[in-house]
C-alpha cells in the first residue's frame, strides 16, 4: 500500500546539483581559511556557513516545499541570527 505524498519527488539531479554546490562550498571555506582577510575571515566562514546550512535545509530537509508559514520562520530566524551574531562582534570590538 503506497501512500501518497504531498511533497514533489526531487529528482536526482537537482540533489547532486546541491551537493556539489555544498563540497564546492567546503572546499572554498578551505581555501579562505589559507587566506588572510583579517577581520574578514571570521564573516566569511559565517557567511559560507549560512549558506552551507540553508542549501541542506532547502533541499535535503525539503524546507524549499514547505508552507508559507515555514518558510517565514525560516526566515524570521536567519534574521534574527544574522543580529545576534552582528551584536556579539559589535561588542567584541568595542570592548
């Protein structure tokens, strides 16, 4: 007995897609750490991360077929990430 799902099959193609977008990704966290960017290094692993995270959360954890609602707080919670962590290195500078 098969049961129906809501949620459109992904093809193969569009996963490999994302998952080679997200080895490319760890290889650029790689090699940006080999750089100095000073103050720059930091922002950018937390910049690929974030992207590294909403790529697993759109497509392997199918956030990308959710609701409106879902996607909302996905993004009402990036934001408020986003401040949070611009907060803590705003006192840490400032200290």
């Amino acid at each position: 007995m098969a049961e129906s799902s809501d949620h459109p099959i992904q093809p193969y193609s569009e996963l490999l897609a994302v998952l080679l977008a997200l080895l490319v990704l760890t290889g650029v966290t790689v090699g940006v750490s080999q750089i100095d960017l000073g103050v720059l290094n930091v922002w950018m692993a937390i910049l690929i991360a974030s992207v590294k995270s909403s790529l697993v959360l759109l497509y392997f954890m199918h956030l990308k077929h959710e609701g409106r609602f879902i996607r909302l707080t996905f993004l009402v919670t990036v934001f408020t990430l986003a401040v949070l962590i611009s907060f803590l290195f705003w006192d840490v500078f400032f200290r």
